[in-house]
C-alpha cells in the first residue's frame, strides 16, 4: 500500500487536510463511493458470519457480540489511545462515551423500528447484564475519582488494566455460555440453506469485509463534514453529530446489511457487544496506556445520557416477554438519542471529547 495513502487514513487530521483541497463534486463522488464500498462489504462480512456460524455451530449473535463488535471498535480502540497519548483524554474518553450513546439509540433504535428485532433471552440476559453492567462500573469508578480527586478526576492507568482483564473474563465467559447452550441459544435464528464456506473463506469474507468497512467509513467521515462545512451546516453541529456518528458507522453498516440479509439477531449482538467493549477495550485501552482526565460535562451530561439508554434497553428485554422488540421502544431510544443531540447543540454542551 502506498505510504501516503495508509498515513491519510491513519492520521484524521492529515485525511481532513487531503478531503479540504478536493473539489465539492470530487467529495461527493467520494461519498458516493465509500458508500458503495460499505454496503457491499458490509454484506461479505454478514455472509461470512452465517457461514462461520454454520460451521462452528455458534449462534450468529454470538458472533456478532464478539468477533464482529472486536472488530468494529478495534479502530476506536486506537484512536483512543493514540488520543490518550497526545494529551487528549476527552477525545479518548468520548469515543467510548459517545459511540455507546449512539451505537443503541440510533442504530438499534432504527434497527427495532425498521424491522421485527428477536430478543434471545438466552444471550440477552446474559450480556445484557454484563453491557449495562459495565457501563454503570464505568460511572462508578468516575465518581470514585471524582470523590478521591475533587480537582481533576482521572481514570488511572489501574482502572484500565482492570478494565482490559475484565474484557477477557467477558470473552471467556460469552464463548462459555454460547457452547453451553447452543441449541437454545439458535432458537429463532432462520435456517440457512445451501452448502457453507469453508472456516478460512468465512473468515476472509469476515475480515476482509471489516477492513473495507472501516477504511471506506475513514475517508466518508471527512469527505461528508467537508461538504456540510462547505454548504453552510455550522460547525458545532457538525462536531456533535459527526464525531459519534463516524465511530459507529460500521456498526450502522453492519445493521443495515444484516436486516437486509433477514439475519437481525447479529445487529443485536454486535451493539451489546459494542457497547460493552468500548467500556472495557476502548476506555481500558486508552487509560492503561495513560490516565484519563474526565472532563466535567461526562458527569452532568454524557453519563445521565449513556446510562438513561443502557437502562431502557435492559428494560426492554426484560418487558418482552413474546420473543420479539417493540416499534414504539426504538422510538423511544431513537428519542432519547435526539433530545441528546438537540440538547447538546442548543445548551452548547460539546460532544462527547471534552
């Protein structure tokens, strides 16, 4: 790959200053193209995951919790400890914050509202409570800080090597519930018909469709905020939408191509195990690799909202008990992610970056 090119996706700010100097057709035909690009290997990667589960024997929601959700928040992993490293904590500490706020208000909101969503009790109740769980340990140990360092709370690097054990545990332990009980674990899973790839081949169609994924959300990201910067959109509107949305466009991807293949059961898995892995692999991540300083408006604001949506989804789950979401709860989810965004637009709260 060329040099210059790998730097332009790696470095956001290099990528912007590329996207800046192209002309306002030759940006939408880069939207136009990456969005091509996303929905075609949006739809590898979801075949990939049928096949694997076919061949495994693992529930597709499984999967979706765990191989597709690494997947997907590896890049936010990164991003964050880079940001960690700059001198940036909002940033890092936003991008987990930010990307849960979204990942199940919007995503799965629309997800539920668009399409008959099943609610596998089996796994739900399961990681379910371990993604409410984890979010609410986030919070937790905030406060801590914020009683013990009244002046500039901060998530030490301790807090993040217990975060990143607690990941493990967690992979451990889903991998554990899903072979224990994999036949309830399928049940509601619509039969595939056909011969199935091979391992390596749903692998390849797996990773290789997440590679495309996240290298063609890196260069809409930019290219979109460009054209909406050069159309009069303001700038923190921009900053509040963007910045979340960016982050969870392969999550919003993944939903569409799997709602789209009649397979739903995998954008439930990869948002639950979106959320609780940007709490313990991308805000662990971040703080092992240096202290985190959380920024006074996580606990007024971005905190309330994170856990306000957690909790309503755990609700969900427990209020259904025939099998399948409700329309009216992904609207309110939908909701609650609206007022968020309005809210903080109109009370010039900043996104979740600090």
């Amino acid at each position: 790959m060329n040099p210059d090119l790998w730097r332009w996706i790696g470095n956001g700010e290099a990528l912007a200053d590329l996207v800046a100097g192209l002309p306002s057709w030759g940006l939408l035909l880069l939207i136009v193209a990456s969005i091509a690009v996303l929905s075609k290997s949006a739809d590898w990667m979801i075949d990939g995951v049928v096949h694997l589960a076919r061949r495994t024997g693992l529930p597709r929601i499984v999967i979706g919790a765990t191989v597709i959700s690494l997947g997907t928040t590896t890049p936010e992993a990164f991003v964050s400890v880079t940001a960690a490293w700059m001198g940036n904590p909002g940033l890092a500490l936003g991008n987990g914050v930010g990307s849960i706020i979204c990942d199940t208000g919007l995503i799965f909101g629309l997800t539920v509202i668009i399409a008959a969503v099943p609610v596998n009790r089996f796994i739900l109740n399961r990681t379910g409570w371990v993604q409410v769980g984890s979010a609410t340990l986030l919070v937790v140990l905030s406060l801590f800080m914020l009683v013990r360092m009244p002046g500039q709370p901060t998530l030490t690097r301790w807090v993040g090597i217990f975060l990143l054990v607690l990941l493990a545990g967690y992979l451990y332990v889903t991998y554990y519930w899903a072979k224990k009980g994999a036949a309830v674990a399928t049940a509601g899973e619509a039969e595939e018909s056909g011969p199935a790839a091979g391992l390596v081949n749903s692998l390849i169609l797996i990773l290789g469709g997440l590679l495309l994924i996240i290298v063609a959300a890196r260069i809409m990201v930019p290219s979109a905020a460009e054209l909406a910067h050069r159309i009069g959109v303001p700038e923190d509107v921009i900053a509040a939408t963007m910045v979340a949305f960016g982050t969870s466009l392969p999550e919003l991807m993944t939903a569409i191509a799997a709602i789209r293949r009649g397979h739903p059961e995998i954008t439930v898995g990869n948002i639950v195990g979106a959320d609780v892995l940007n709490c313990l692999f991308v805000i662990g991540a971040a703080a092992a690799a240096k202290p985190l300083e959380i920024p006074s408006n996580f606990f007024l604001f971005h905190f309330p909202a994170m856990l306000i949506i957690l909790y309503s989804f755990r609700i969900f789950i427990s209020m259904n008990k025939d099998g399948k979401f409700k329309r009216w709860q992904g609207a309110w989810l939908l909701g609650v992610y609206l007022v968020y965004i309005v809210l903080q637009y109109s009370l010039n709260i900043g996104p979740a970056e600090g």
